[in-house]
C-alpha cells in the first residue's frame, strides 16, 4: 500500500487499513511503517518571504465558497501546462481540475458552467487578482449566476489557504509523481488522481473521511434536519 501511495504517512495508511478490514490500531501501524523505513521523505522547498497568516472562516455548506486557482507545470517535451483547481471549501471536494496549455477567462467561466451544469452554482468563489479572473468575461459570468467574487489581496496567498493546501497535496502526490508524455496523457492521470482524492484518500481534517464521504454525510443531515422541521 505504501508503494501504491508513496507520499502517504502511516495515519493515512492506517485509515485505507481500516476499511479493508484489518483489525489493527495506529501504534502497530507506526511501529511498522518506522521499521520498514517508509518514512515521507520531505521535498524541499524554495525559500520565499514569510507572509503573516489570516484565519479564513470555514463555510457551513456545500458550494457556499469555492476557491479557485492555478498550478503550472509542462509536459516532457517542456511545453508548458497550465492547471485549473477548483475546490470546495466546505466538503473539500476536488470540483475541477483541467490542465490545458492556455486559459483564458473565457475558459474558465465555461468551465465552471459546465461544472455547475450537475453541482449548481457556488454563493462565492475565491481567487486571486490574476487577469483569469478579473476579466470582463469573468466578472459578467458571476453577476450573471449571482456568484459572489472573493478577491484576495496581492501577495496574501495566505488568504486563499484552502485551495493552497489543496495544490500543495496535488502537485506532491500527482504532478510530482508522474513524467506527461503529452496533454492527453496529463489528462488520464489528473483524472484518476482526482478521483482517488474524492472517493479514496481520507482527509485529516474531515475526520479521516474522503471528501465525497463527508460530502453525502452533509446532504443526508440537511435531509434529516429539514425533515425534521417540516414534522415539528
């Protein structure tokens, strides 16, 4: 299992355990994992200006904020690729990620409309003060839908701390791990890598379980609650 996910620590393997059905605590899982010496061995970072971090409130539903941003990365050949990461603040749900060689505002209001077609609009979207989304065409598509922009102060990618840990997880876990022969072959595995997230990889801070998991707890609560009113 550690092979399959080499950039998983023993608390997420712990987790994926469980659910097959092995009956095992988290101090064994440890003991294990050290003396195998599977220990994540920790990328280096590139030093960057240190930036006072902001408290971001949490939402209280599902598409109440979505957060938005961009990844680069390029392909083998070196051409360039440039990623769009959506996610949504509250379930911590992958949206959307679409690598293509360019975007432009245009794009990204027909992706989110595409998204949006089967998920429904968000209240608000948040994003930094790149030209994507200050376009014109961008700005008309939210007033349109009655999206909320959340635009964060330039050089506060604290501010935006959601979508930050979302791309830090994904470029360490997928970009990191894979050699793009060409588009299509990102896309292949960006998809897969995005569905794992969704369904399989369990979330820290949604008490161990994957977003999608967390995401119909959420609804069947709301469906409970609401039941429950209409009773009363």
């Amino acid at each position: 299992m550690a092979e399959e996910r080499k950039r998983f620590g023993y608390r997420r393997l712990h987790v994926l355990l469980r659910r097959e059905g092995y009956v095992v605590n988290h101090k064994r899982v440890y003991r294990l994992y050290r003396e195998a010496e599977l220990a994540v061995r920790r990328r280096k970072r590139r030093r960057g200006l240190a930036v006072a971090r902001q408290p971001l409130e949490l939402p209280a539903r599902a598409n109440q904020v979505w957060s938005l941003d961009f990844v680069m990365d390029s392909l083998a050949n070196g051409r360039r690729l440039k990623i769009l990461t959506v996610v949504d603040d509250f379930t911590k749900e992958s949206v959307l990620i679409e690598p293509a060689h360019s975007l432009t505002g245009d794009d990204v209001a027909e992706l989110l409309d595409r998204v949006s077609q089967f998920r429904g609009y968000p209240e608000a979207v948040r994003t930094d003060q790149g030209p994507e989304f200050t376009s014109k065409v961008f700005d008309q598509w939210a007033y349109e839908h009655g999206v909320t922009p959340l635009l964060i102060q330039p050089g506060k990618p604290t501010q935006n701390a959601y979508i930050e840990s979302f791309n830090g997880k994904f470029r360490d876990e997928c970009l990191n791990e894979h050699w793009f022969r060409n588009l299509r072959h990102a896309k292949n595995l960006i998809a897969a890598w995005r569905k794992d997230y969704n369904e399989q990889r369990p979330h820290s801070s949604i008490g161990y379980l994957t977003p999608a998991e967390f995401a119909v707890n959420q609804r069947q609560h709301t469906i409970d609650f609401l039941g429950h009113q209409v009773n009363e």
